[in-house]
C-alpha cells in the first residue's frame, strides 16, 4: 500500500480546497499536485508544491538579455536557446518540492544530488513500517557479464525462487527482531535509534526534497538514462512525467538537448567529419579506447 489511510485524507482534503493566488499558476502541475504517483512496490513520488513556470524562466532571461531576447520571437524559442548555450539560471527560477517514499538503498544514490534539500523520516523517532522493496520478477535479474555496474538478464526458475525467499524472510526476520527489540513489553526496550541498524537497504523511507529545475535537470539527465539503475530510474521517470506537465516549454527543450543528445569528443567529432568525406573510419584508426568507440556506435546507432 504506497498511501497510508491519513496521507490519503490528507491529500483528499488539501486538493479539495482551493485559494485565490496572484501567484504563477502552471496549469499541468496543479493537476499533480499532492497526488501521489505509485513507484516501485511501496514507494511513490508526490509534488507538494512548486514555484514558477515556462514564463518565469523567460522573465528571468530577459532581465539578463533585455533588449536583446527581442531577436527571439516566443517563449519556447527562447527558452531552446537558453537549454541549447547552457545559460542556466533562469531554469534554476522554478522550484519543486516532492514527497517520495523510497528503499533506503535508492535514497542512498539519490543523497548524492547535493544542490537539493532534504528532510527525512526520523527512525531514531519514529518506528520504520514493515515495508520492503521485494523486486518484481522481471527486476530480478543477474550480474551482467559485459558491464560490471548494471545487471543482464532475468533470473530464472530455482534460482529466481530462493532469491526471492531469501529476500522477503531475511526482511522479515529483521523487521521482527527489531520490533521485538523496540519493545517496551516487560523489558526497557532498545532505543529505535540503535535497533534501526539491523534493518536491511530495502526497507522504505520517506523524504521531502526540494529542488530548483537547473538541478533538477541534471539529477534526471543522470538518473532518467537508461544505464542508471533500475529502481532510481523509475523515480526519475515518474518525475519526468511531472515536469513534462508543469513547464512543457522546459522540458521538451530538456529532452532535445539533454535526454535524446549527446556530447562528443574532439575527437569522435573528427570520426565523424572524416565518415562524411566517405574514409572508412574503424576502432583502430579512430584514435578512441576499445570503450570509447563502443560508445561512440552506440550514440551512432
Ligand atoms: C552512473 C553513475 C554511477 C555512479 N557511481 C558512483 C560510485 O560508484 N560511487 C560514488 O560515490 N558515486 C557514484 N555516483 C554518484 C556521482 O559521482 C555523483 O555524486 C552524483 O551523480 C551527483 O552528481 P553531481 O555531483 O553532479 O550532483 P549535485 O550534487 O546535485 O551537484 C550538481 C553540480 O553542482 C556542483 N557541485 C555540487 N557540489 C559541489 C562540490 N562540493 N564541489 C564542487 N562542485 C560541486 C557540480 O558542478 C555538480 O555537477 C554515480 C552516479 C552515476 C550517474
């Protein structure tokens, strides 16, 4: 169950009332906000508020350009322009803040993104739920063979079934040792903060985060990309879909340049203008690494 009963009442009555704002107001992200988006088995991703829009960022880029954004004729042009020169300010104009219920091994990825801030469920406070990820069939797989940091292809039969036992009673028998230590029924009970320690990385957590859309951008370039792993990446998918909606101009201009580009070397560009004069240009006479090259096709193809 990603929503417990309350964070359900919650958000029922927080989207049944509405104010009168002079504030920008983005039409796409107030049909997200406080709705939360299931991820993963337990886990879901919810706005919880958000400043600025599409304009906001044009605002911004004019005060910087003045007169000079009068050559760029509407706000998506400018905007494009803004993505395609790196000028990056104005995007970091607009500000989102999301509760996200997370397993403890994904926040640890997520942590990373330090221009953010964050505040998380305190489980030297409160007690942790019974909740852990336990990966889907198809998210159960095996030690890819040609990368070291990713994963091949789906386990499979006797394997697939111990894997998935070993997961779901190890969870649970932790979760029972620890609520049995935190246990003040005819003993002192441990203090939650020390019993928290036995728990394993795919137990869920909780966390605001708050973060301007330049960052955001990045965290997504990074963590939406099809090598990131699995279990952020449908986090960041789900972001996406949010983003997408809340300042459109933004983020098309992000999936042009950012998510469906690529940065090449001086010298895979060198590869490319010798291609197009008709050289036959190989791995050996690339001047790239066996790795780089790899790479360079795969951007290619
Ligand atoms: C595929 C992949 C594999 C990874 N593997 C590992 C790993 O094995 N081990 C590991 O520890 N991490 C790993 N990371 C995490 C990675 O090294 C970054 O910490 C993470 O992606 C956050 O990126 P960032 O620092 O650009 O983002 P943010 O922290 O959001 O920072 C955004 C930008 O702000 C600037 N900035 C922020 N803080 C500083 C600072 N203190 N000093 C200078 N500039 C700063 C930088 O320009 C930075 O790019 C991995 C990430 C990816 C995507």
């Amino acid at each position: 169950m990603p929503l417990t009963s309350e964070q359900q009442a919650e958000i029922d009555d927080l989207r049944s009332t509405t104010q009168p704002t002079l504030r920008a107001v983005a039409p796409g992200a107030e049909k997200h906000l406080y709705t939360a988006h299931p991820v993963l088995d337990h886990g879901f991703v919810r706005m919880v508020d958000y400043m600025g829009d599409d304009a906001a960022i044009c605002q911004a880029a004019r005060v910087s350009y003045g007169k000079g954004t009068k050559s760029v004729q509407n706000d998506e042009g400018l905007i494009r322009y803004l993505m395609r020169h790196w000028h990056s300010t104005p995007f970091e104009m607009c500000e989102i803040k999301l509760h996200v219920k997370l397993p403890v091994f994904v926040a640890r990825q997520w942590i990373r993104h330090r221009t953010a801030n964050v505040n998380e469920y305190s489980a030297r406070y409160s007690i942790l739920d019974r909740e852990f990820y336990i990966p889907a069939p198809d998210a159960l797989a095996a030690q890819s063979v040609v990368n070291n940091q990713g994963r091949g292809e789906a386990l499979s039969g006797d394997e697939a079934q111990r894997v998935l036992r070993y997961l779901t009673d190890d969870a649970m028998r932790c979760y029972d040792h620890y609520e049995e230590m935190i246990s003040q029924d005819g003993q002192q009970g441990l203090a939650r903060e020390l019993a928290r320690m036995n728990l394993p990385a795919n137990i869920y957590t909780q966390w605001y985060w708050k973060v301007d859309l330049h960052n955001l951008l990045h965290f997504l370039r990074l963590r939406a990309d099809a090598h990131a792993q699995y279990e952020i990446r449908v986090y960041a998918d789900a972001i996406c879909s949010i983003v997408r909606d809340w300042v459109p101009f933004a983020y098309s201009a992000f999936e042009d340049y950012r998510l469906g580009g690529a940065t090449l070397s001086a010298t895979a560009l060198a590869c490319i203008q010798r291609m197009l004069k008709g050289e036959e240009v190989t791995q050996e006479n690339s001047g790239m690494s066996k790795g780089e090259w790899r790479e360079f096709m795969g951007v290619l193809e």
